[in-house]
C-alpha cells in the first residue's frame, strides 16, 4: 500500500519547483561539504545549519523545517543510537578482559597478513547475513582495529572487507529491510530473491571488499584510529584486573550472540510463516530476536563472560560501561544529525521531484529500477527511502515478469539504493567518526566503496538476468 501510495505521489508532471528542490538539495550538501572541509566546523553544527538552509530556501512552512529535522534525528536515534552505545559497551568489555586480543591472535596465528583481508570480508558476512549494517559494524569495531595493529597492515585494508561484507549483505539479501520491502513491492518470491541475492552478493563482496581494499589503502593510507567506539587504542587495552583471559569460543560466542539471537528470529519467520501455527515460539523469537533486545542481552552476557568470569567486579564493570559512552557521544549527535539532514530533503520534496524525473523513462524495468533507486539515494541519502519509492515507482511494471525477473528487479533497486553514500547518509559519519577518518578519507575509501558495490552488484544482476 505505502510503494503503491509513492507510486501515485509522483505522477504529476515536472515542474519549475521541481528543479528548484534538486538545486537547493546539491547547494545544501556542498553547503555541509565546504563547511566541515573548509571552515573546520564540527559536522553536528554543520548539518543543522545544511538542513535549515534547505528548508527555509525549499519553501517548506518554518514549523515543519523543524519539525522535519527533529523527526529525523529521531528516527535514526531511536534504535541505531541505544545500539551504538550498547555496542560500545560490549567493545569494551570485549577489549579490557583480553577477549579482542584472543581472537585477534588466534585469526592471525592461523592466517598470513596477505590473507587477513578475505578473513575479515568472510567475518563480517556471517555477521551480518541476519545483522543491520550499524549493529554489525560496532560488533566489528574493536577486531578491526585489533587485526590492524596486530598484522601491521593499513586500516582500509581491513575495514573494507569488512564494511563490504555488511553493506552488500545488508542491500543485496533477505531478510534486511531493504530486500523485503523491495520484494514485496514487486511481488517477488522470498526463497528465489534469497538465493540469487547470494549469487550477487558473494562476487561483489569480493571485488569491493579484499580487492578494492588494496586500492584504497592507497588513497587512504592511515593507521588503526587513537579513539574507536568506546575504546582508547592509543595504548594497551586496560586489562588491570583480569585474572583468567576469556577462551577463544567463549569470546567467539558473545560476539556471535547477538547475531544468533537475530538469525533465530529470520528462521522462526520461514519456518513459521503463519504466526498462529507457533504463537508461543513465534512471540519468543520475535521478541529476543529485535536487535535493541538482542544487543541488550549481549551486553548482559558480556558482563558475565568477559566481566565477572575474567575476574572484573561489578563496579569495575560498570565504570566501563561509563567509560565506553564518553567517546560516542560525539558520534551519536553526528549520525543523528545526519538522520536529520535526510528527513529535511524527504520533508522538502526532493524525494518526489527526482522520482517524478524517472517515471517518463522508456528503458528496461531493471535498469529503470536501478536508476529510480541511484538517484533517490543521492537525493535524500536514505537507502531505505530510495528502496520504498523506487519499487512503487515500478511496481505497475513487474505484474508482467516472471517470478525470477522480479526477485531480479528487486536485487536491481537494492543495488541502486547503495550508490555513493555521502553526508546526507547517517552511515557516511557513522564511519567517518568511528574510524576517525577526515571528510575527504571518508569520500575516499567508503563512499567509493559503497558506489562500487552498486554498480558491480548491478551488473551482476543484469549479467544473471541474461541466463535465467
């Protein structure tokens, strides 16, 4: 109902206000650009002047140029805030008790530094088949800084494997919100979007993660960052009070609770398709498999595995907790902002201009979807926003396709919706700050890597959409 409603949103003819909102949004984003990389001003401050500035030049009504800015704040902060704050916390019990030191040592024991890379890509897939790309990526935090320090290699040799695992996991398969709120639009099936979601998902990984780090190490040839999640590596991990070094399984396990709690819930849903056949179970699992729960009870768990078991007391315990905050609060501000920033060029129109400038395109159904998702994206920086609007937007055309060519279509605008993150994405300063990169490193290494991703992913799915 909500893509079909998009659908009819955007039917009306182009027109001169239409261009005017493509003109404020691309003099808004070089606004925040030349402020942060120019005049040095602290990105919070810098995306809350961005945003009024499109909303007050948009023509959008003074009460709801707020309103729109606190809504997205709120919407980004509502769950991936309180998730970045818990994982901080995990990070650094994960740090303190030896836990990220032992799977360090024990990964690199048995892997050359040359091979590292495809360890940290084939990590961060199994982490995040079931995981949102946020939750993930601070679970991975303090290993990859670890491995960075440890091997000797560069940052963007280990973290873009690792950012490359989440994020096409996260566009490209099911059962991420992307994926299924692009095959629902487009009537596809579940099991056959998830199977050539994979076959799309494990080359790209490939090419925009291990291959395309060697590159960016170039580009971006800096070091494991001196303040990361929570947890200082500028020096030793404070290990003050540690009587016993969690084992490797037990530390393997924390990390991968969340993930299995979350992964049980994706599975109770195939398996139990109609809640009613399982009420009990279903209500179980929907409930500890919410990633806020998920990484709550991880947290818990952590207190105990790498807390009181390693010799930690209670009050050691929750002086980390209080430790692990101070750094991220930057950070929470920050992605927050950038939730704001987005809700203000959706609120504008922005979003429904560009749709409007697709609808009268004569081309395939999949490059339409694909182009529909790019272009959203770029406008409003909202993957998910993109993913809505572009399947409503195509819609009406899959009722002709075959059952493949619509999971095809799908894995086509989830593709799209991954193109060139950059400051109107709260997930471009989730990296940036968590990393301790500059603007223009950020631009550099992920924003690259994330167009890569699209393209590559796209043309895979074209290249599927000739055998099948």
């Amino acid at each position: 109902m909500q893509a079909m409603q998009v659908a009819a949103d955007v039917q009306q003819p182009w027109n001169g206000h239409d261009t005017w909102l493509i003109v404020v949004a691309v003099l808004g984003i070089a606004l925040i650009v030349a402020l942060i990389a120019k005049a040095k001003m602290h990105p919070f401050l810098a995306l809350v002047l961005g945003s009024a500035f499109v909303g007050l030049v948009s023509g959008v009504e003074l009460g709801k140029v707020v309103t729109n800015f606190e809504t997205g704040v709120g919407g980004v902060l509502q769950e991936v805030g309180l998730l970045i704050a818990l994982g901080a916390m995990l990070g650094k019990l994960l740090a303190d008790s030896g836990g990220a030191n032992r799977v360090v040592d024990t990964l690199l024991a048995k892997v050359s530094p040359k091979v590292v890379p495809w360890a940290m890509a084939l990590v961060a897939v199994i982490i995040g088949l079931p995981m949102f790309f946020e939750i993930g990526l601070v679970l991975l935090l303090p290993v990859v800084v670890l491995v960075t320090q440890r091997s000797g290699l560069k940052l963007m040799r280990v973290a873009i494997p690792a950012l490359a695992g989440l994020s096409v996991l996260h566009g490209l398969v099911p059962p991420h919100p992307g994926p299924l709120i692009a095959l629902s639009a487009v009537h596809a099936d579940l099991g056959t979007t998830l199977a050539l979601g994979l076959l799309v998902a494990i080359p790209t990984v490939v090419i925009c993660g291990p291959l395309f780090s060697a590159l960016a190490t170039r580009w971006v040839p800096v070091g494991a960052p001196a303040v990361a999640g929570g947890v200082d590596t500028r020096h030793a991990a404070s290990t003050e009070g540690v009587k016993r070094t969690p084992s490797f399984g037990i530390t393997l396990f924390t990390i991968l609770f969340p993930v299995i709690l979350m992964l049980g819930r994706a599975l109770m849903d195939i398996i139990f398709p109609d809640a009613k056949a399982a009420p009990a179970v279903r209500t179980v699992f929907d409930f500890i498999g919410q990633p806020l729960v998920a990484m709550t009870l991880a947290v818990l768990l952590a207190s105990v595995s790498f807390g009181y078991a390693v010799g930690f007391t209670g009050g050691r315990i929750t002086g980390k907790f209080g430790d692990s905050l101070g750094p991220i609060a930057a950070i929470i501000l920050i992605v927050g902002a950038g939730g704001g920033f987005k809700q203000t060029l959706i609120g504008a129109g922005v979003g429904d201009a560009v749709a409007k400038a697709a609808t009268g395109a004569n081309m395939s159904v999949l490059v339409l979807g694909f182009l529909v998702a790019v272009a959203l994206r770029l406008a409003t920086g909202s993957a998910t926003v993109a993913t809505i609007t572009a399947a409503g937007i195509v819609a009406p055309l899959a009722t002709s396709l075959s059952p493949t060519h619509a999971a095809l279509l799908a894995l086509a605008i989830g593709a799209g919706s991954l193109f060139l993150s950059h400051v109107n994405d709260a997930g471009f300063w989730l990296v940036k700050e968590l990393f301790g990169l500059t603007v223009g490193q950020t631009f550099k290494s992920w924003s690259v890597m994330e167009t890569l991703i699209s393209v590559v992913g796209f043309g895979f799915v074209m290249l599927l959409s000739v055998f099948v």
